[in-house]
C-alpha cells in the first residue's frame, strides 16, 4: 500500500504531465492535418482569451453560467443520475427571468425586479429538471431519455416564443426578442463587461455547493444513494426522494445561469441563449472527476479555449471547432488516466 | 391535394428514413450484446463528413461510403475499448465522444462546406416503380435506400435465426454466463459494437451522398443520433420494430415540412424541433404504459397496454454493465 506521500504525490504530478505532452501532441497532429500551423493557433488561443483585459472580461462572462451549470451537475451526479438536461434547465431559466423583465420596471424597482428575474430563473430550472426526475422515479423513463426530450422541448418553445407572442414589433427573426431597456440590465464594470454581481453570486454558490455536499446531511445522504442505493434504502434513505431533491438543486443552478444569459450577457432572450453550456459543463464535471473540486478552475479552461477560438477562423481560416476538440480530447484522456489508475491499484496488493 | 402529391410525399418519407433505420439498426446491434453507444449524434456527423470529403475528393462514392463506415467504426471502437476493456462507463465515454466527433466534422469538414459533390442516384427498379403510388414510394430510390430495407430482414435473420445470432443475444443478457460457457464475452461485444458502429456510419454517408447530399454546418443531421437512440427503446430492441419507429419518426419530419407549406405564418424552426418532442413523448407514454400494465392484474389490458405491448419490449438484461471475467 502507498500512502499520499511525497511518492504518491510526485507520481501523480508525473501522470498529469505525460497526459499534457500527449494532448498537446495529439492536438498538434489534428492541426498539421487540417493544414493549419499549430504554434500560430495556440499563440491564438492563449491571446484570444487572456490576452488584454476585455479578452479575460469575456472569459470571465461565459464562467459565470458554465461553472453555475458545473455546481448543479455535481449535486445530481452525486446521488447517481445523468442529468443531460441541463441545456433545457439554462433554457428554461431563461425563459422564466425573460417572463419576469418583460413586466417592466412599472411595478417596482428595476433591482428588485432583476433579483425576480433571478428567482423566476431558479424556478424555472428546478421545475424543469424536477419534470425531468420525476419522469424517471414515477414514468419509469431513463433521465438520459427525459432530459435530452425535455431539452428539444425547451428550445422549441423558446423559438416558439421568440417567433410568436414574444416577437419583436412588426419582425420575428432569429436575433430574439427586443432588448430589454437598460435599467434591467445587470450592472456591469464599463468597458470591460464584467459584472460584479455574477462573478459574487457564482462564487457564493461554489462555496455554499461544497458547504452543502460536506457538511450537511442531505450531502451525506446524496453519497450514500450515489454509491450503493440498495444499502442507503435498507439504512431508511429514501432514494427516489433524494433524486428528485438533486435534481432540483441541478435545475435551480441551471435555471440561474439562464437568467444571467438574459440579465447580464445579451439582454433579451435568443435562440442560443443556452450557448451550449448545458453540454459543456458535463464535460467541465467529468474531467474533474465527478466532483467540485477542480470545477471551476477547468470551466475557466474551457471557456478560455472557446473564447481564444472565436479568433481562429478569421486568423488562420480553421474553423473554431477545434476549441471542442480539444476539450473532448481532455476528457477522454482523464477517463484513460482514471482506468489506468483503477487498474494499477487493482493490481497492488 | 392530388395523387401524384400523395406518392412524392411516401417517397420522401421513404428516403428520409434510410438513415434514422440503418443508424437505430446499428445501435440495435451493439445494445443487444449490452454496450449502449451513446455518440450516435457525433458518429452520424462525424461519418457525413468523412463520406462526402472522400467521395469529393476521389470522385467515387462506394469509396465516400466506405469512408463513413470506417469512421462510424473507428468511434465505436473507442467507445468499446474504453468501456469494455478499460471499465469507464459507457454513458460518459459515449458522451465525450458525440461532441468531440461533432466538433472533428465541423474541423476538417470546414473546406468542403457548401461544395457540390457525388451522391447516389435513383435506381428505379424495372417494372416495380411504375405501380402507381407504392412504385414512387418504394421503388424509385437510390441503392442505400434499398439497402437500408434489406438491413431490417437481415438484422432480424441475423439475431433469430442464426447460432452467432443466439450468441449475440446470450451476451447481452448474461455476459457471466456465456463467458463460463466458453464465449470471450467481452470480445463479442466489441465486435458488434464495431459493426454497429459500421452501420452508424453508412447512416451518415447516406445523409451525405443521398438524402441531403453535400456538407455544411448545420448539416441537417444534427439530433437525429439522439432519436436513433430513441427509437432502439421505441421498438423494443426488436430490429422490424424498430426500423417502424424510424419510419414513423421519418413521417412526422416530412409532415412537419407539410406543415409549414400549410401554414406559413408558423415559424420553420419551430416544425424542425417539433418531431423531437413528439418521439420522446411517445417514449414517454410507452414506458409509463408499460409500467401499468404489468401492475393491473385483474381485468382486460387496456388498449393503451395492447399498443404498447405489440411496440415495447425488454432491454437486454447486461445493457450498459460493464463485464469483467476475472
């Protein structure tokens, strides 16, 4: 047996290292085969994204929703469901803060009506994540299936809105709905687009996350369903209860990501509002390994790298998918690196 | 509406469906030996690309489908070795790789985006297509198509009338057992992973080269892996049963472009995402009737119950366990 010494340690530093040199490696042949040199694209992505202040700004404004998205995951992967919902918990969050702002400023406050908006959201997500679990603890329906329906079903009624009721004077068009007047917009440090009250609450959340999984006993009782339902059932746990409890929690931080696409990055609702995030920070959650831990750091990775791209078609005429690319070779490789560590330890006497 | 209308709207229904059948015929495969390849959506793009740029660039589309199928294989692959040999789970895996494969089409598929390339053309076949509604209908298609209706047949023959088919069947129920009879269990569920996985990608060669010929982004394909997997519940893992779902889905696609011709004020994106509601809300009645008909034990079963026990089936008792011998 080996312990977390200075060994364990150094070896694990080791692993993470030939995982960096063999991405890198992989990532630079995929470009030298699209034709693209690869020094000149990392060079863009690291300037696209931390380049300048209003670059980092940028990043900062995407990790805002995807981290809040990676907090909720990590709830409803802990008690064992695959919450592939999450694009239509944004999406319905969004939704529900675009219902709130279209009342106007007439009947209060213009922040009281933003901290509305914020809870509409949070409803909005729940709600659409609990439909989500209770299809699976009383339909009978696979959450992979639930969520994923519920997910078409949230974009087509969001373009439903934005094409219909919710449509601009006089023209409907994929650009959305009309901008919100500005006094609805979540407060912004000028010039740099960063806001204050997002990167507070994202935090607050981050921390009250972990606060939650740690120390409380709806955290104890999460693990307990996650790791052998059957054991936590006989010990008077009731799963089917805490699944639609993780769900909630999943959909509240969604839905709370989508008010903040609404209020404090475009300012009225568009089709794309959810901006793939959904998806992305499923892939944010199993690289750190189905925990918070290392969440937030690598949802700032990954938007660094989505930011960074938006540069690449115009500088080198490659399509900015490779961002993706290298963010779904990350993850595969730390599911190599988890294998090969299961193996080595099953191995060891 | 005429009669002439009434057999071109049956063709496209047809055609349309060439895919969604091989792609849920492929995941059939593989989820009967008990592995659920979850990157449908991915592989699907990911094997359009690859078909219509091989197909572009050597002017031959047997070699353009061979490419896609190779494609639909190589990410099968993965996901097999990473789920069956290495014991990752077959969720996450099939996860990474439906969007790395999406996002690897729309990369090296970037050049070739909006260039008029090879694709199938129609074979009537003699005599056949001249019958009046059912000839347009069935008979008047390119040869994926034709293939894509022998492929149901064959799937069933395949999985119920033949040993290697019984033996597909075994794993996916009971990998521990076939294994203590002598199956290398875990080698036959790579296997039909792989040819699932070939199957996948002919679906997405035979979008490129025949149903929507050519590449863009969005190609058009986008979601339709996700119905394909839909659809392997919607029929039960019964292979006849589920190429009906991809009929009926292909249906309600063609329907929704109707639709719109109808009402034009209705927005067309909104038609374009309703099918997707619709299948999974079926899903969703089947399974919940489902439930109930196995708890009503006293009196007839309901119509509902009828419905779906003619549709609905078991899944394989392995499906998504990952098997180790030792």
């Amino acid at each position: 047996m080996i312990g977390k010494g200075r060994k364990g340690w150094n070896r694990t530093l080791f692993e993470i290292l030939v995982m960096l040199a063999g991405l890198f490696a992989l990532n630079t042949i995929i470009l030298l085969i699209a034709g693209a040199p690869p020094i000149e694209a990392f060079k863009y992505l690291f300037q696209g994204s931390l380049g300048s202040w209003i670059k980092i700004g940028q990043v900062l404004t995407g990790w805002i929703p995807l981290t809040l998205c990676a907090c909720g995951l990590v709830f409803s992967f802990r008690v064992g469901l695959w919450n592939i919902g999450v694009e239509g918990q944004v999406l319905a969050g969004a939704v529900c803060a675009t219902a709130v702002l279209r009342l106007g400023t007439d009947g209060g406050a213009p922040s009281l009506m933003l901290v509305m908006a914020f809870l509409g959201g949070v409803l909005g997500g729940s709600l659409w994540a609990v439909l989500a679990g209770v299809l699976k603890t009383k339909g009978g329906v696979n959450e992979i299936f639930g969520g994923l329906g519920l997910n078409f079903v949230a974009q087509g009624i969001t373009l439903w809105l934005i094409f219909g009721p919710w449509k601009r004077p006089g023209i409907a068009s994929m650009s959305g709905t009309e901008v919100f007047p500005k006094a609805l917009w979540l407060p912004a440090i000028q010039g740099l687009r960063i806001n204050p009250g997002g990167l507070a609450l994202t935090v607050g959340v981050i921390l009250l996350t972990g606060w939650m999984l740690r120390q409380t006993r709806l955290g104890l009782a999460l693990k307990g369903i996650g790791s052998n339902p059957r054991a936590a059932y006989l010990h008077g746990l009731k799963p089917q209860r805490y699944f639609i409890v993780a769900m909630a929690l999943a959909g509240a931080c969604a839905g709370m990501a989508g008010a903040f696409q609404v209020t404090g990055v475009y300012h009225r609702l568009i089709p794309s509002i959810s901006s793939n995030y959904g998806y992305l920070a499923l892939l944010v959650v199993m690289l750190a390994g189905f925990r918070l831990g290392w969440s937030p750091a690598i949802a700032f990775f990954f938007v660094s790298l989505n930011v960074g791209s938006i540069q690449l078609p115009m500088m080198l005429q490659v399509d900015s998918s490779l961002s993706g690319i290298i963010q779904g070779t990350f993850v595969l490789a730390a599911l190599l690196l988890y294998a090969w560590r299961r193996k080595r330890k099953g191995t060891e006497p | 509406m005429n009669d002439l209308n009434v057999a071109v709207i049956l063709g496209s229904i047809v055609a349309g469906a060439a895919p969604i059948v091989l792609a849920s015929l492929g995941e059939t495969i593989s989820e009967k030996a008990g592995v659920i390849n979850l990157s449908l959506d991915g592989s699907i793009l990911l094997s359009a690309m690859v078909a219509f740029v091989t197909a572009f660039e050597t002017k031959n589309l047997l070699l353009g489908f061979a490419g896609g199928a190779a494609a639909g294989a190589v990410i099968a692959g993965v996901v097999g070795l990473f789920s069956i040999y290495l014991g990752q789970s077959q969720v996450a895996v099939g996860f990474v790789l439906t969007l790395t494969a999406r996002d690897l089409a729309y990369f090296f598929g970037n050049p070739y985006a909006r260039q008029y390339g090879p694709q199938v053309i129609p074979w009537p076949i003699p005599g056949l297509h001249e019958i009046p509604l059912v000839g347009q209908a069935f008979f008047n298609h390119g040869w994926i198509v034709y293939a894509s209706m022998l492929m149901i047949f064959l799937c069933w023959w395949y999985f119920y009338r033949t040993p290697q088919g019984l033996r597909l069947r075994m794993v996916g129920e009971h990998p521990e057992a076939a294994y203590a009879r002598g199956t290398d269990s875990r080698a036959v569920q790579m296997t039909y992973t792989v040819i699932g996985g070939l199957l996948v990608g002919l679906a997405g060669a035979a979008f490129s080269l025949c149903v929507k010929p050519g590449w863009g982004r969005p190609q058009g394909a986008e979601g339709t892996g996700w119905i394909a997997l839909a659809i392997v519940i919607f029929g039960g893992w019964h292979p006849v049963k589920v190429a009906l779902g991809a009929y009926l889905f292909s249906f309600l696609q063609v329907m929704g472009i109707q639709f719109q011709r109808w009402w034009p004020s209705i927005p067309a994106q909104v038609f374009q995402v309703a099918p997707f509601p619709l299948m999974i809300f079926t899903l969703l009645l089947l399974s919940a009737a489902q439930r109930r008909s196995g708890a009503d034990l006293d009196g007839a079963p309901s119509i509902l119950a009828r419905i779906v026990g003619v549709l609905g089936g078991a899944p394989p008792r392995a499906l998504g366990k990952t098997f180790s011998p030792e």
